[in-house]
C-alpha cells in the first residue's frame, strides 16, 4: 500500500513538472516536415477594434492541425504577423503571431519606462 502512494505521489509530480514544458507561448517553432495545402478561406468584411487572423497550420500532438480564421480585439502598440511556414536546413519553421510594433525588441507600454536602456 505505501508503495502504491509513493509512486502515486511520484507520477503527479512528475506530471506536474511536465505540464509548464509543453506549453508554449509563441508560434515560433520547427518540424521535419511541411504542413499541407492551406484551404481556401473567405475572409469577412472588417470590424472596428479587431483584428481578422488568417487560419493557418499549427503543430499540435505530433501533426499539423488547421486554426480556422478569426476575429481578435487589436492589441494597440502591436501587429500581428500571419502564420507563415518557411523551409531552411532540412526543418520547416512556422513563424507569426503578435509583434511589437515599432520593432525595438521593448513592448510599447514600457516604450517610456525609466529603465527602457533603448528610451532616449
């Protein structure tokens, strides 16, 4: 019986410690292999305030999966760079998502900061 909730409490922690690892929180990564054919998509008229992302191919579980087009509240001091796949050393590499506007490597609501080393 101990040894049972040992190895109860050993496989949480280890699922636990496993979870932050496979989050990811930019689209910039690689694959072995490119994604299909995009579909066709057709694009809706705009809308004030929001920001239309084009579908694209993303690398869930081991595959690519197709993200439908949608609608996002705009983000002011960034743009959003669509989802695009390019082909360099033998790996694809997807790169897109939100980037800073004025491309200072500094998010915009600390553009002025005290400590911004890039602020004039």
């Amino acid at each position: 019986m101990k040894k049972l909730i040992l190895g109860s409490f050993v496989a949480a922690a280890l699922a636990g410690a496993s979870a932050p690892a496979l989050a990811r929180t930019s689209v910039d990564f690689h694959v072995s292999f490119a994604p299909p054919v995009a579909p066709y998509e057709l694009v809706p008229a705009p809308r004030p305030g929001f920001v239309w992302i084009p579908g694209y191919w993303d690398w869930r579980v081991h595959r690519h999966h197709w993200v439908r087009g949608h609608w996002v509240r705009s983000r002011p001091g960034y743009y959003y760079e669509p989802v695009r796949w390019v082909h360099r050393h033998g790996r694809y590499y997807g790169h897109g998502g939100w980037r800073d506007a004025d491309r200072d490597g500094v998010p915009n609501r600390y553009d002025r900061a005290p400590r911004n080393p890039r602020w004039r």
